[in-house]
C-alpha cells in the first residue's frame, strides 16, 4: 500500500500523541513492506528527507509567524501536496485545521481521518471558535471515507450525533521494564520522592488543580511538570506559582527519560479531560506508575478502578493521602497495556482497517 499520512508536526516525535502514532504507525508499516510518506512542518528539528525508512514531505509551516492561522496554511500545503502523490490511502490525524480544505482532498485516494477528541469542549477555545470546530468535525466526517475514534466514548459519540460507524482503534505503549535510577539524578530527585505530571500547558489539563491540590497538601515533596510552558497558561502557571517546590522542568521528548521519571515518582498525576485515549496516560500506565487522574469518562474507561481519581483540589489532597493501595493497580494496568494497548496490536488494527478500505 502508499499511504500518506497528515495532520501532525511531523516526525520523529517532537509534540504529542498524534506525532507518537505517527512515528510508530509509519515505521512499522514501513518493516512491514508498505511505502509511508509522512508529512513534516517546515518548524519541525528534523530536516532529513527519510526517517527509518519512511519517506518525509516537508511543507511550509507560517505558524510561527502569524500563529494558530499557520496551522490551516500548513494543511492546506500538505493536501494539496497529496493530490499529486497517488496515495492508496490518505490517513489524517484529526481535523481541526485541515477539514476546511476538505473540497481539495486527493480524489483517487480512500480519507480515513481519525477523529480525536472533541475538539470542540477544549477549554482554550473562544466560543466562536468552538462553533467553527462544531462544523470542522461535520466536515470530517462527510468527506472521509473510514473514521476511527481512540476511545469507546468518541466512537458512540460519533454513532449519536451522525449515526456512522468508527472503528475503534486506541493508542499504544511498550512496557517500560528497563528503569535506570541515575537519570533522577540529572534533576536532582529521589526514589519516590516527587510528584509528576506530563502534560501540554493547557487549562482542560487541569495542571493549575494538581498544584493547588499539592499546595493544599503541605507535602515536603516536589511537584515536577513536565511539557512546553511557552505558551500563555504555561507563563501564567510559572509567574503565579512561584515556589521552590514547584519545579517547571519544560518540554522533553526522550521517552526513555520520561519513563524513568514516571517509574520512580510517589504519584502521577494525570489531568487531562477532554479528548480519547491519552498517550501520555498509557505511558504511565506502561511505566508501573501509581495515578491519580481527573475523574472523567475518557480516563475511566481505560482505567477503571485501577487508580484514584480527582475533580478538585480536595481530591488531588486525598490522593497524596495514598488512602488507595496502589499495588495491584499498578499491575493490572500493565496487564492492560500487554493485553489492550500493545503497539503492535495498535498498528495491526490500522493496517487491518486499510486492506479492508482496500479490499485487499
């Protein structure tokens, strides 16, 4: 198959979850023998024309100069780069920016779009905007051929509003069983002696709760965040949280470090409450982390009663109270990863889901 896939940053992995899924999907779909274009932002680090294999499309990306507006150049660049490609398939990765262009999507190629979460009930957007994401989604839908949704709750709402079906298709992790205690020496901790959240600087991710909630708690632990604090909230959190044990580490990509620190942390917290399947929950769970996450229906159905959960300060206080035995917790949820959320079983439903579109 020739499959081209858009709607990230790019790769190697330089953002979050949907450029994780795209680095994993291409390169295995590449050892498995199909040829994967991938397409790259003009700002992403990497400027080699492959990676492993799979083969980089780098479009011009205006974001950096003109802000979010850049983001709809971007797609459009990359869509109309793909009508000249002759791709079997064109996977997109959300549609926030790119369904506008929906009239300019390559006629001689299948669209799978994968859905993402509601864009629409993120917090960060004015109601103007979340009228337009309202449309956006319409728009996906009506000019996709195949839909997966990450999460069970995204694929009923899916059949709900539009009656069409989306195959469920989450994200993965790889059980982290290789833990090396000198990287918590490089920021100075401890062996269960920190709090951590990993997470974009975002208000529906709840970051301000956690750091009420550990303010509130009187602990003598630090609490690290980890994710890029450039943006506007994340300059608000750092200016009206100034506290020695609060420690805003910013943006890391090394997987290998980030599962360490999850490994050895006292408590993850996971704030996210809008959206799917959270990769950077998966992880945690992959990494034996005991989690105390925001008590919605996306996190308890990968979850369940496998961690403690909060909705306000008080409950980010309970859970430092470790009042929940996190033991068996901790093991169930790497039994899920093994069980549900591998990434080889990830990629062999997405490639499963194209020799169908295929009828291959």
């Amino acid at each position: 198959m020739r499959i081209g896939i858009v709607g990230s940053r790019g790769i190697p992995n330089h953002y979050g979850g949907f450029e994780q899924l795209a680095e994993f999907l291409s390169v295995e779909l590449v050892n498995r023998g199909h040829q994967v274009w991938v397409y790259n932002s003009s700002l992403h680090p990497y400027k080699e024309t492959k990676f492993h294999g799979v083969e980089i499309i780098t479009c011009y990306d205006p974001e950096s100069k003109i802000g979010t507006a850049g983001q709809f150049i971007y797609d459009f660049n990359c869509i109309v780069d793909s009508r000249a490609r002759n791709f079997d398939i064109l996977l997109q990765l959300g549609y926030t920016s790119n369904s506008i262009w929906k009239v300019l999507l390559p006629e001689n190629s299948l669209i799978i779009t994968n859905m993402d979460g509601m864009e629409w009930m993120r917090s960060k957007y004015s109601p103007m905007v979340q009228r337009f994401l309202k449309i956006a989604e319409r728009w996906a839908v009506e000019s996709s051929h195949y839909l997966i949704a990450d999460s069970i709750a995204i694929k009923d709402y899916i059949f709900n509003k539009y009656q069409l079906h989306a195959d469920y298709i989450a994200y993965g992790a790889t059980l982290f069983n290789n833990p090396n205690e000198d990287v918590l020496s490089k920021y100075k901790l401890l062996k269960q002696g920190y709090y951590l959240a990993i997470a974009r600087f975002e208000p529906e991710n709840n970051l301000e709760m956690i750091i009420q909630g550990y303010l509130k708690s009187g602990s003598d632990k630090p609490l690290i965040l980890i994710g890029n604090s450039e943006n506007k909230f994340g300059q608000y959190l750092i200016n009206k949280y100034k506290n020695p044990m609060i420690k805003f580490l910013g943006p890391n990509y090394d997987l290998d470090e980030l599962n360490n620190l999850r490994y050895y942390c006292s408590l993850y917290f996971h704030g996210h409450s809008v959206g799917g399947t959270n990769p950077s929950l998966l992880e945690a769970m992959a990494s034996y982390a005991p989690i105390c996450a925001h008590n919605n229906e996306f996190n308890k159905s990968v979850l369940g009663d496998d961690a403690k959960y909060f909705s306000n300060d008080d409950g980010i206080v309970s859970c430092m109270n470790h009042e929940f035995s996190f033991s068996d917790a901790i093991q169930q949820n790497a039994n899920k990863i093994i069980q549900k959320y591998n990434w080889t079983l990830i990629i062999d439903e997405y490639e499963s889901l194209m020799k169908k579109s295929l009828k291959l």
